[in-house]
C-alpha cells in the first residue's frame, strides 16, 4: 500500500468524484474513462478532467496492455492495494491542516452519505443491503490485526471477481469499515439495529 504524506493529494481525493473513480478503479481493476462515466452517471470528458488530475498526483496510471489500440486509454490505480495517509506526516507539511480538514469534512460526508443511503433505501426490490453493527473488546494491537484480517477478506474476493469477469452482472459495493472505542451515547440517536436483506431496520 502506497503513503503519501503531500497534502495536495489529499486534497484531490477529498473530492467526491475523484474518490468514487478510485473506488471504481479498485474494484473492477482497470476502466475506460466512458466506463467510468457510466458507472457515476456523469458526462465522459468529466470523467476524463477527473483521470487526468489524478494522474497528475501519481493515483492512477495508464494500462496499455488492456488497450485495444494506441488511441484507446484504459487505467488502473497506480498503487494496486490502494494508498494511504499519515495525518502526523500531512500536518507537518505547507498546507497540512488546511489539506487535513477538508478531506475530514469530505470524508464525514461522505460516511454520513453512505449510511443515510443503506437506512433510507431497504425496500430495493433488486438491491441487496446489509448494515451490521457488532461489538468487541480489543486492544490498539489486536484493533489493527481485525482490521488486516478483515482487509484481506474483501481482497481476496476482490481479485477472485477480477479475475472471473462478469462485471456486467455486478454492482459496485462500498464496504464500509470503522472500528473505534464507543463513542458518548446520544440521547438523540436510535439505539442501533442490524438489517440483513431487503426488510425494513428491525431491533438488534
């Protein structure tokens, strides 16, 4: 896994697009900048402005071995198992903090996007959706071993789909992991549920 420490990157994957194209390209491997357009239901020359600004930060990189001739441009990620931040490392840098706090506001967004979406929508007659919440006691260690472990799990299956084809039978999923100590329980907030399936939230 890659670790960039420049704040300019953080800055560009802090944008929604750009950060959904790399999803995009981790998840089926290499893509077109019309495959790309299709999948976020944008117009193809924004999805190639897009390409080309990662590019230029060193996030994405052309695959001609899976060109079908010179004109045709396919990408793929730069770094295969994807690429990571040291917020210490970017602190430190001009326009660190500045960098950190708005890929933190997009990132919350973003988090906050992705749930309201699984708890907003579980009636899909042809989605499949699941939410889980679990609780265990760790240790700092053993949180960064579950984490691995559990990376290696949706890797493993990531290259064996890559590998099988059939993308146009499938969706692109978010798998969307957190692990931290419980946050202050807010009077507020709904006491947490499990929904497996199509049926509405039902009590954990």
């Amino acid at each position: 896994m890659a670790t960039y420490d420049d704040p300019r990157i953080l800055r560009a994957i802090a944008h929604p697009t750009r950060n959904r194209i790399l999803a995009e390209l981790g998840a089926a491997g290499t893509a077109r900048a019309a495959d790309l357009a299709h999948a976020l239901d944008i117009p193809a020359n924004q999805a190639s402005f897009h390409l080309r600004q990662l590019a230029k930060y060193g996030l994405v990189a052309e695959a001609p071995e899976e060109a079908r001739d010179r004109r045709d441009r396919v990408w793929r990620l730069a770094a295969e198992d994807g690429i990571s931040f040291r917020t210490s490392d970017v602190l430190a840098q001009p326009g660190g903090p500045a960098a950190v706090e708005v890929f933190h506001r997009s990132a919350t967004a973003r988090g906050h996007h992705l749930v309201e979406s699984a708890y907003a929508r579980p009636g899909d007659d042809d989605v499949q959706r699941v939410v889980t919440e679990e609780a265990i006691r760790l240790t700092g260690e053993e949180v960064l071993a579950l984490s691995a472990e559990l990376h290696a799990v949706v890797e493993s299956w990531r290259r064996r789909l890559r590998e099988d084809g059939g993308d146009a039978e499938r969706t692109t999923y978010s798998v969307y992991q957190l692990m931290q100590p419980y946050p202050d329980v807010l009077d507020d907030v709904p006491a947490p549920v499990r929904v497996r399936g199509f049926g509405p939230p039902t009590d954990a």
